[in-house]
C-alpha cells in the first residue's frame, strides 16, 4: 500500500476507510494535525484541511455522492479530455472510474516523498473504456501531504498501446473561499486566454489581476508555473504551483449557471473557485512505451503574499523544476 517517511508513527499517517457506498477512502495525516482524504472513485482528493482542521476544498452541500458520477468539488482528475469536446463524458472518464492502490508503482524522485505521507493509485483501462477510446494506457496518480500541510498531485500517464493518442488533462480543483467578490487570481496578467463563455475567443486579460462579478470560465494559454489565489476576507492564500501543465482554467459559475445544477446549491458559488492546472490547448501526443507526467502542489498560508514574491517564484521556477517540488 502507499509508502511514507519514518518520520512520524506510520500507523498513524495512513488509514483507510470506507464512504457510505463501501468506496475505499484514504486518509493522510501529519503529525501537525493536516490531514487529506483520497477515495479511490474517482482518484479524487475530497478533502484537505490544514492543521487547525479548517477544510481548504470546496464540496457542495448537493454533491451526488453515488458512484459512477462524479462528486460535484474537491480535486478531480480530468482525463483523457476536458470540457464537453466529444463522445467520452465531460471531463473524460477517469473521475467516474474506481481506480486501485498501486502496490508497485514506479520509483519516484526521493524528494517527492522525504517528509510526507503518500498513497498510489493506478487506473487502467476496462472493456467499456477501450469501446468508447480504443487506447490502452496506464494511469497513475500519487497524491502525499508534507509536513508543512502542502498538497502534491503526480500524474503519470504511460502509453502501452500499439500506437501514438493524444489526450487532455486537468486537475479540476475546487478551492473553499470565504466570498468570491473579495477573492483575486493574481499571476495569469497580460496573458493570452479562451473565453469558454464567448465560443472559445481568444483574448488577452486587460487587468492587474483577476476579479469576480460575473460568471467567468476561462483557459488562460501558456501559464506561469506558480499562480496565486488571494482571500482577503479569510486572509489565506493559495499558491498553485504547477510542471507539464502549460494551460490555468478559471472557473466560478455565479448565480444564473448555479440555479441550473441539480447538484450545485444556487448560493455556493459565493464560496468557491476553480483553478485548474490543466494541458488543454494543445493535445499532448504519446508514443507507444513513452509517459507523461503532470504536477500539482498546493499550498495555503497566510495572506501576506504580494505581486513581488509571485514574480520571484516564477522566476526560479524557471531555473529549476526541482524547486516546485
């Protein structure tokens, strides 16, 4: 099962348990008390709290919690595509799938797991899948929470088909925030984006950061590596740091959108926002035997963040891959 450092008792930094539908759920802890819960429908993380159990993920209050759909917030695994873009379900078939613990997964780098409690999990492609997308593909996700409360998602995706496909991919990830009109994206300036909203237009954001009035939903193209969300009611900031995944989508449905969601409450929108680090505008192509991987790291501290310290971290970024993660 998931593997972690002997850094604290290990009986203590993983557990499994069972949600109402008999889906195994696994629990990461560390020992400063954050915690992240993974349930293996869907591979999707439902909750991540930080050491004063303050619950960091948004899930709505109308959430269907019945497999094979898609729980409605947390972070979900979108692949092979993104949106509604063709014959596979929205946002692809992944986050409707039970996927298994990895009992042997590939060796990762030593720092992505020095520190941390971490749990594998791996989906492979059934018969149903391989009718309705003919590729067979090994898709791996790791998902571990450092001592310091930081949230990190590695994706692998191997390609043991007999010949090249292409694929979309996102981490379609529902961040808890106090009220949406006091909450700014900064990092994603003078960028090119797709107004999902307008047919797809391409046009290029005007503001020094990202305000909400209205329903928004955007691919911002070619994205800085680190990205900040900024809650100035709660003072806490995200910073989304992202590596494979060129592409940011941004994403609040307001009022009208929310009143058509059966399983979205018609006021939640004021408490949540997606920010995706997602590989969306070019199709990423893979050859037979060849594998992809795609990094998430979630942090969430105090709002003491600034424009200034953003611009560092990308700058690094640059530099060294390494320093994300």
């Amino acid at each position: 099962m998931g593997h972690y450092a002997a850094v604290w008792d290990h009986k203590a930094a993983i557990k499994i348990t069972k949600d109402w539908n008999g889906i195994d759920q696994v629990l990461l802890r560390n020992p400063h008390g954050a915690s992240a819960k993974i349930s293996l429908h869907g591979g999707q993380v439902v909750s991540w709290r930080n050491a004063q159990g303050e619950e960091l993920l948004f899930t709505s209050n109308k959430a269907t919690f019945k497999h094979p759909k898609s729980m409605r917030g947390g972070i979900q695994i979108c692949y092979p595509q993104f949106g509604d873009c063709g014959l596979l379900d929205q946002h692809g078939f992944a986050r409707n799938k039970i996927w298994v613990i990895d009992e042997n997964p590939p060796p990762f780098n030593s720092k992505e797991s020095l520190g941390k409690s971490f749990v594998d999990l791996l989906l492979k492609p059934s018969e149903e899948d391989l009718k309705q997308w003919p590729y067979s593909f090994e898709l791996r996700l790791r998902v571990s929470l450092a001592l310091d409360g930081d949230l990190t998602l590695i994706s692998r995706v191997r390609n043991i088909n007999g010949k090249p496909f292409r694929f979309l991919f996102a981490y379609h990830t529902y961040l808890a925030v106090s009220d949406i009109s006091e909450v700014r994206v900064e990092g994603l300036e003078t960028l090119d984006y797709l107004d999902n909203l307008s047919k797809r237009k391409l046009l290029t954001e005007q503001g020094d950061a990202l305000t909400f009035e209205s329903e928004m939903d955007r691919t911002y193209l070619r994205s800085p590596k680190v990205v900040a969300v900024l809650d100035h009611e709660r003072k806490r900031t995200y910073v989304i740091r992202k590596e494979g995944l060129p592409d940011t989508v941004v994403w609040n449905p307001w009022e009208k959108k929310s009143k058509t969601m059966a399983d979205f409450g018609d006021d939640e929108y004021k408490s949540m926002i997606c920010v995706d680090g997602a590989a969306i505008e070019r199709p990423i192509t893979l050859k037979p035997g060849k594998e992809w991987t795609g990094k998430l790291v979630l942090t969430a501290g105090k709002s003491s963040f600034c424009f200034d310290q953003l611009e560092a971290l990308n700058y690094r970024a640059k530099d060294s891959d390494s320093y994300l993660f």
